[in-house]
C-alpha cells in the first residue's frame, strides 16, 4: 500500500469532487471506487472523520489516521462548534473554530419550506461598515473552501433539514474572495445538489472586481445563475461614504456601471440591498433618490430593517418607516420587497456572537 502523500494533506477532502476524490485514493494506493465512497459519506452522510467512514478498509483509515494531517478528522477538513445560538424563532447561528484557531459564523434561517444558510468567506472583514459588527475587528484572512462548504454542512447536521438556499451574507467580502467563493459554489451544486438559483452572493462593492466575478463566474460554473445582491445603503456617495468608508475609493456611478456591465455579460439582474437606519436614511426624500439612481435597471431592491449593535448608536426604523418607504419605491415602479427580521433576541447582527465570545 502506498504510504500518503504529505503533500495531499494540505488539502482537506472536502471540496473535492468525485473524480477528484477517485483521482486521490488511487495515489493512496487504493481503487478508484473508494474515493466515490468517500464522496457520499462525506457530502451525503455528513461525515466528520475518517473513522466514520466504516465502509473504508480499516487498515487504509489507520493509516491515514498515523500521517500528515494529525488525526482522521483533519482530512476531512470539518470544523469544530464552539458556541450555539438559537433564537425564538428558530434561526440558529454556529461559531466555528478553524484550524488555525481563529473563528467564523454561520446561521441557518428556517422559514415554511425551506432552509437559509448564511454563510461567510472571510474571518473578519476589511470594508468596515459602521452598521456592521464584523468589520469593527478588522479581516484576519480569507477562508478556503472547504470551510466555506463545511458552513452548509454543519447547519444541515445541527438543524436536520437539507439547505434549499445559500447566501453569502456571513462575515467578509466575497468579491475579495472570488476564487474561493466560486469554487464552493461549484461544490454546493455538484457535489450536494443545491441549484444555483437559490444562491445569492453580496458584496459592498471593490473596485474592478464584478467584471472579473462575471468572466470567471462564467468560465468556473459554464453559466451564471446565482443571484448577486449589490449593497447599496444610500441613494448618494456623501451618505454612502459616511455608512461605508470605504465607498470613498468607489463612486456609487462607478459601481452601477460595473452592475450593468455585469447585468451585459451575465444576462441575470442585480438585487439591490439597503439597510434602513432609523432616521438616516430611511426618509421619503431617500426613497426617490433611491429610485432615480436605479431607475431603468434591471434590478430589484431588498430593504432590511437595522439590527443594532453596541459600538453604534444607529436606530432600528419603525415599522412605518419601513412600509413608507417600500410604497414610495413601488409607486415610482421599482420592484422592491422587505427582508423579514429574524433571530433579533440572539445575537442577530453578523459579526456578533464571534465578538461576544473572543470577548
């Protein structure tokens, strides 16, 4: 048999897809039939160690179990639960330890039907929304994508019902992830069967990146499907640039030129988020600013009630607000609907419950 590969185990198993896998346990010396095993106990079974797999020769997992990485589990590249919270409503959010012991969210949104997994790319993140609990720690790294898929995976174990919707909504900025980002979207589809239409990936905007997130979105999964949700914030740059600072580097016209160049290339609309922030920029006067700047595109608005965070004194809008601005929108023709607010008694905000526990 042929010892393991020290340099394979940098890459955990996860991830990987059946061929890849096939191609893998024939370098350990084994069948090509083994690596489809592995494929079902790891994405079907939901397996978390080596040691699970039972169908596997129990010398080959010994074996594995004595080289590079340490233990069974490492191979596989799942992660570990440090904390959990589950709110009234059922929404339930995971803090996950990594391997180099830092830490990430994940929640599962349950609804009539269906299952939402929010899902991050990043430890921390770099845009620095003021809004946003996760920005105020700064990014640490960008996460691989095993541990993006690992997030799906551990809310399916922990809530026991199969995803139906992905979103990349979690901690980080996706398009500084692309690579990665994309290639767990591959995995989410091929290897646990999701549809591309029920994944949605958001970002803040980073210059000159949607271009590239369309070639390669085109070139890594054939066609685009997913959805891709533009976070605007503000109907102008002033007010953008004082939510996000850095939307100073990005004029909000340059980044409704790169949306409709990637409407161009991609054939699929932009959906527009807009977090309403009581009394800053959820007035009727901003709602038809909103609706001149997007007038004629092919998008749609999400409106998102604020969930408050400590270090900020924003105010959650009232119910009013929120329906006002809603009507002002559709009456001026602007396809628009309301995110309902979920988990708002357990730590609802992203970034939240990873700063409670490192504090």
């Amino acid at each position: 048999m042929t010892p393991p590969d020290p340099a394979a185990a940098s890459t955990p198993l996860l991830g990987l897809g059946v061929a890849q896998l096939e191609q893998w346990a024939q370098q350990q010396g084994q069948p090509a039939f083994r690596g489809r095993q592995l494929h079902d106990w790891i994405y079907a079974k939901g397996a978390r160690s080596l040691d699970q797999v039972s169908v596997l020769p129990q010398a080959w997992r010994q074996q594995l179990a004595a080289g590079p990485p340490a233990s069974a589990a490492d191979w596989l590249g799942r992660s570990r639960e440090l904390r959990r919270s589950v709110a009234r409503d059922g929404t339930t959010k995971l803090l996950l330890a990594t391997h180099d012991g830092l830490s990430l969210e994940t929640v599962g949104i349950p609804a009539e039907g269906r299952l939402t997994v929010c899902v991050s790319s990043q430890v921390g993140c770099a845009m620095a929304c003021r809004f946003c609990a996760t920005g105020k720690g700064g990014l640490q790294r960008s996460l691989a994508v095993h541990e993006i898929v690992d997030q799906v995976l551990s809310v399916r174990e922990v809530m026991g019902q199969r995803p139906s919707h992905v979103v990349f909504m979690g901690m980080g900025e996706p398009l500084l992830n692309i690579d990665a980002v994309l290639a767990a979207i591959d995995c989410l589809c091929t290897d646990l069967g999701m549809a591309q239409r029920q994944i949605t990936v958001s970002t803040v905007g980073v210059p000159k990146t949607l271009p590239t997130l369309a070639e390669r979105a085109l070139e890594r999964l054939g066609r685009t499907q997913f959805t891709l949700a533009v976070s605007l914030h503000a109907p102008d740059q002033r007010l953008r640039e004082e939510l996000i600072p850095t939307a100073h580097a990005y004029p909000i016209e340059a980044l409704l030129d790169d949306c409709r160049q990637y409407v161009a290339t991609t054939g699929r609309r932009v959906s527009f988020e807009y977090i309403l922030l009581g009394g800053l920029n959820d007035q009727p006067h901003h709602a038809e600013a909103l609706a001149r700047l997007i007038r004629g595109f092919q998008s749609h608005v999400n409106l998102i009630a604020y969930n408050p965070i400590e270090e900020e004194d924003f105010q959650r809008p009232t119910a009013a607000a929120v329906e006002a601005f809603r009507r002002a929108l559709q009456q001026r023709h602007i396809a628009v609907s309301v995110r309902a607010s979920r988990g708002l008694d357990a730590d609802a905000a992203c970034g939240q419950l990873r700063r409670r526990h490192a504090g």
